[in-house]
C-alpha cells in the first residue's frame, strides 16, 4: 500500500504545475469525453454529418430520375412511334419479318 501511493506521489510530482491544474485537467476530461467517449462523441457525429451529405446527394440524384423519367413516360404515351422505338431498344422486340442483331460494346 506504502509503495502503490509513493509511486502515484512521485508520479504527481513529476507532471508539470501547469498539467496539475484543476481547471486544464477538467477541459482535458471533458474534451477527452466529448470526443470518444460519449454515445454521441465528434466521431459519430461527423460520420453522421457525412452520412447525410451523402444522403441529400442521392436525394437530389433521385429527383432529377423522377423528372427525366417522368418526361420520358409522357413522350412514350403521347406518341406510338416512340412507344414502339423504346420497345425495341429495351425489350428486342421486333416485327415478323425482321432480324435482330446485339452488338455489345466492351
């Protein structure tokens, strides 16, 4: 027991005056807290806010989808011809008397 505080005293004398301070040693804690040891840390919530950046940018993605798409569907419905070129490119569909040949590009 003599030997375990002898060694935590010399220890303690041996950190600066200024590391000693209550005041430094309590924002020194409270930061080390902040930033690992607390549920909602700096780490987790930077991750978060990254988490949502790249949320909102497939947000905004998605919407110019829906847009795009949306104005392909009203050009299909509005003209057979279209509605019948998009078959074909998509579905390979073809006429009766017709042959189909895919190149793929590589």
């Amino acid at each position: 027991m003599n030997t375990i505080l002898t060694f935590l005293l010399n220890t303690w004398a041996r950190i600066k005056p200024y590391f000693r301070n209550k005041y430094i040693l309590t924002i020194t804690l409270v930061l080390l807290w902040i930033t690992f040891l607390d549920r909602n840390n700096l780490i987790e919530r930077f991750r978060m806010v990254r988490e949502v950046y790249q949320l909102e940018n497939d947000c905004e993605y998605y919407r110019e989808r829906i847009v795009n798409d949306s104005a392909r569907l009203v050009e299909l419905h509005s003209s057979p011809e279209m509605l019948e070129k998009y078959a074909r490119e998509q579905y390979l569909m073809k006429r009766d008397n017709e042959d189909i040949f895919v190149i793929v590009d590589r």
